[in-house]
C-alpha cells in the first residue's frame, strides 16, 4: 500500500568541518514504501537518517517526516517515528523484558496497554524465551531483535532501520524481511540501509548515495533496466581468471568480477559485446558461454560507481 509522501528531502545538507558528508540530497519516500538506502562505507547513509531522526541538524536544505520539519520540530519527528541506530543502543545489564518495559514507558505506554504491546512483539520477533536474559549475553543477531523491538513497540508509522541486519545469519536476516514487508503491507514507512544487495531485491525503491550523493535512484527492476547501468554480460568459461586479467582495464569495461562460477562484465553499449568477445579471442582464451544477461544489483551499482554518472 503505496500512498502520500512521508519523508520529504530537500537538498539537505551535512557538514563536518570543512568535510561535506551529507551533499545536497533530494528525495521523496511514500506512506507505505519500503525505501532501500545503499552505498559503501562513509558514503553518509548513517548521517542522512540521524537527521531525518531529528537528532542531527542538517547543515543546509530541510527534510519534513510524517509533515513536521525535522530541524524546527524534531520531538514530534521523534515521538511518531522509530530509530533503530546503527550501533548498539542496549545496556549489558538489563533484560529483554527491562529494555521493552523501558522503550515502552519512554513512548508513553504504560498499564496494560504497555503489558500486551512488550508480549505481542516479544512473540512477533522471537524474543519470548530470552525474555529475563541480561542484553549483555545476548548473541549478535539477538541483539538486533531486540533492538528491533523496541524500536517498533509504539507502532510508529515510519521507521528508520540502519543496518537492522549486519551480523544476522541469513535465516534470521530471512525473517527480518517478511517482518519489514509486514510493516509495509500494514502501511508503515520503512526507510532501510543495508550492505546485503539481496535484501535490497525487496525494496520498493533504492537510492544509492556515494560520496554524499545521490547517484542512482529507482525500483530495483527500473535500475536494472536504465540506460546508464550499461550492458552487463555473463561468461562461463574455464578460464574466467585469465579473462577477468584480459579485460578488466579495457576502455569499454565499466566493471568486471567473478559471479558465482561465473564472469560477469559490465560494458558502455550493446557494441561493445563484440569487442569483448573480441578481446577474448585475441588473447586465444575459449569461452562456453558470453551473453547479455538482466543485471544483478551489484553489477548496476559497480558499473555506475565506475562510470561516475548519475543514473
Ligand atoms: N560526527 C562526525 N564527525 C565527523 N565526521 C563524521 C561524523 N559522523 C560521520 N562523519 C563522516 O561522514 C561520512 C559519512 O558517514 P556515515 O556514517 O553517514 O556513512 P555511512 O554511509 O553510514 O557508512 P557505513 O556504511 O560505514 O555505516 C564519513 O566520512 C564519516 O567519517
Ligand atoms: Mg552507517
């Protein structure tokens, strides 16, 4: 269910210092979207949201959540909206239960009211059985849960989750998204960041930030499809290595890596097949299989990063 615009960006803007982590970013995110926020380390995801939050201040532009403006009204920002941060926001000492009896007070929940919201997301998220467990001895991916939990307990209608799954293992990371689809189905705005571009496959839409920049933009299927995301072929060969050594640095070659037992290379235009394939025979290297495929995630991003074009 996809409908009015929840989060608003206008050229908004963070600076540390005289370093511009944050550089003018624009963007809309619908009531209901599952909004994927991708790009390599320090490209400023992190930042974007903390001031989406409104704990962080933007330096320059403006962004509204939910109708209120981050920078003049955070706390109304704050008491509608759910952060699940990056780091770890628990305390070793208290327990599951504590840290939910906790979250849930601090939204306003109290009585019974706040009694059936910690057991219904307890259930929801997996939590039950370690409910007296102190947080400190909680395993990775536990901790994440309930991180998770405390985040949605007060059923905010947009949630910022950055990086809800680094250091889940991958049936946990599988349960996560049925949940976050869930939320979505339910109307939730879920803006999302992860480094795993499988999970990205589940997004409505992607944004790719690097280096404070938002340089491509779409639903995963569009992004794929754009001109600007190039040519991407697949090559099965016995001598990937030596291929993926031929070509790499050619002037047509957007992007080049092992897939799996697969090579695939990302090039400018569908002619530039032919001087791959071309490449490839001079250097008398045989090949099973070299053909045009639809792009993975990673192959569209590596190809627009290369290319240093927005999409
Ligand atoms: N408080 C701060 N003071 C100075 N520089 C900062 C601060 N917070 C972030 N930065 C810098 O801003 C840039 C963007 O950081 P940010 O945490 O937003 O990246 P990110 O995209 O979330 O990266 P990651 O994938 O590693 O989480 C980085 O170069 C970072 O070092
Ligand atoms: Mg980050």
């Amino acid at each position: 269910m996809i409908g009015a615009t929840t989060v608003r960006a206008e050229s908004l803007t963070r600076k540390f210092g005289d370093f511009v982590a944050v550089d003018g970013i624009s963007f809309e995110i619908h009531a209901g979207e599952i909004w994927g926020f991708l790009g390599p380390n320090g490209a400023g995801k992190s930042t974007t949201i903390r001031m989406l939050c409104g704990v962080l201040q933007p330096s320059a532009g403006r962004a509204e959540v939910l109708g209120y403006d981050v920078a003049r009204d955070p706390e109304a920002v704050k008491t509608r909206s759910g952060y699940m941060s990056q780091g770890s926001t628990l305390w070793s000492d208290l327990t599951v239960e504590e840290h939910m009896r906790l979250y849930a007070g601090l939204f306003g929940m109290y009585g019974a009211h706040q009694r059936d919201a910690v057991e219904e997301w307890m259930e929801r998220i997996g939590l039950a059985q370690r409910r007296t467990q102190l947080a400190g001895s909680l395993p990775g991916g536990y901790r994440k849960r309930l991180a998770l939990a405390c985040t949605l307990l007060h059923r905010p209608q947009m949630v910022f989750l950055d990086e809800p799954t680094s250091g889940v293992d991958p049936l946990s990371r599988r349960e996560f998204w049925d949940l976050i689809v869930h939320l979505s189905e339910d109307g939730t705005t879920v803006m999302v960041t992860t480094h795993y571009l499988d999970e990205a496959e589940h997004c409505d839409r992607l944004a790719f930030i690097y280096g404070g920049r938002i340089i491509a933009l779409g639903a995963p299927a569009e992004l794929k499809r754009a001109p600007s995301a190039g040519v991407t072929v697949e090559i099965l060969s016995r001598e990937n290595l030596r291929i993926l050594d031929a070509v790499e640095d050619a002037p047509f070659v957007r992007s080049a890596s092992m897939y799996g037992s697969s090579l695939h290379v990302t090039v400018e235009r569908s002619d530039d097949v032919a001087r791959l394939q071309n490449t490839i025979d001079a250097r008398g290297l045989g090949v099973q299989r070299l053909a045009p495929i639809t792009p993975s995630l990673e192959d569209v991003f590596a190809g627009i990063v290369k290319a240093g074009r927005p999409a």
